[in-house]
C-alpha cells in the first residue's frame, strides 16, 4: 500500500474550510500517525490503537474529495476515542461508537464545515449512524456531487441499464440484474457466480451494452 508522510500541516489541503485546526488538536491530543494513502477499493480509511512503542494509527484514502475525507477521518477518529474510554471491551460499530461518531458530527456541524445538502443527510444519520459511510447510499450519491466529473462510461450501478455489462477496477466483468431491497443482483460473466452491489458502487459500463 503506497503510503504518504507529509507535516501535519499539509493536511489542510485535504479538509474543508474551518475544520483542519479542531481536527489537528485531535491528532495532537492522542499522538495519532495519519497516513495518506493512494485510492483503496475496499475501504476508505482505517484505525488501529495504540500498542506497545506505537502510537494511535489512522489511514484515509487521499483521492477522496475534502468532505468525504472529513467524514471519514471523523468516522476513525470516533473509533479511537472509543478505544481510549473502553479498550477492546465494545463491539466496533455498537452504540458506544455510533456515540462518539455522533458528537463529533455534530461538533463539525455547529461549525458548518460542510454544505446544507450534506448537512441535512449527517443529520438524518445522527441517531444510527452507519459503520461506513459507504454504507449509507443517500450521503454517498450527495458526496458524489463534490468529486469531478467522472468519465461517461463511468456509472453507479444504479444507473447502469437493467442487464447491461460493466467492470470493475479489477477487470472482471459483470451482468446487472434485478434488485433484491437494498441491492443489485449481477451475474460475473466469466465465473457465473453471483454478487449482491450496492447501488452507489461505481463502475465502469462495457462499450455496446448499455
């Protein structure tokens, strides 16, 4: 994983407006070593505490655009703070977490760091947030808004034509099916097996099938 170490002070460049001092007193406050890295499919960062001669440890994906960037690091700066009042006692996502994630959005949202559409979907989540905020599609498709403009064959999969072919990062290719609640079923193309997509997953649409 190709890994970015600059002064803290880059780190501005990646926050909203208003937000890199209150975010850089955390990062003082707990010794936390961020870490910039390249885009990640899997994740968008990632905590792990402090042990032994390590400090608190904190990765966030630098493509991200400067509100998705703020949410995340405020989602693994959440876990650490809950590490440092309850260890390994609580479950990852539980409501000791969804506690501390809570109040530091709403510290963040009495300083309007971020943009009334986004505000209004933070606030809807305020009493269950979610364990990611890829898992919560209505803040993902307002993110979108504030990434550039993505190429043309670029689409979430819920804009993707109903048994149309796309790609993914990794090359494999999919069929798009029929939606099952929440999700998309697809068929991988090359394996037959089948996979379930949140709808505000990006992929690539195959030239000829859409």
């Amino acid at each position: 994983m190709a890994k970015e170490h600059r002064p803290l002070a880059a780190l501005a460049v990646y926050l909203p407006p208003n937000t890199f001092e209150p975010i850089a007193a955390y990062l003082h406050q707990y010794k936390v070593q961020l870490t910039i890295t390249r885009e990640r499919t899997s994740i968008l960062g990632n905590y792990r505490n402090a042990h032994r001669d390590k400090n608190h440890r904190i990765t966030v994906n630098g493509n991200l655009n400067c509100y998705s960037f703020a949410i995340t690091l405020l989602h693994e700066l959440a876990h650490l703070l809950t590490y440092e009042q309850y260890g390994h006692r609580v479950q990852s996502h539980g409501w000791e977490w969804k506690a501390k994630y809570a109040a530091l959005l709403v510290q963040f949202l009495e300083k309007k760091a971020f943009p009334q559409d986004i505000t209004n979907e933070l606030v809807q989540s305020l009493q269950n947030p979610a364990a990611s905020s890829c898992a919560e599609d209505g803040l993902m498709r307002i993110l979108r808004r504030y990434d550039p403009p993505p190429p043309n064959n670029h689409l979430l999969i819920e804009e993707v034509p109903m048994f149309s072919l796309f790609r993914l990062k990794d090359g494999r290719i999919f069929k798009k099916g029929e939606k099952l609640r929440k999700r998309y079923r697809c068929e991988e193309v090359a394996t037959k097996k089948v996979y379930l997509f949140s709808p505000v997953y990006e992929v690539v649409l195959v030239a000829g099938s859409g």
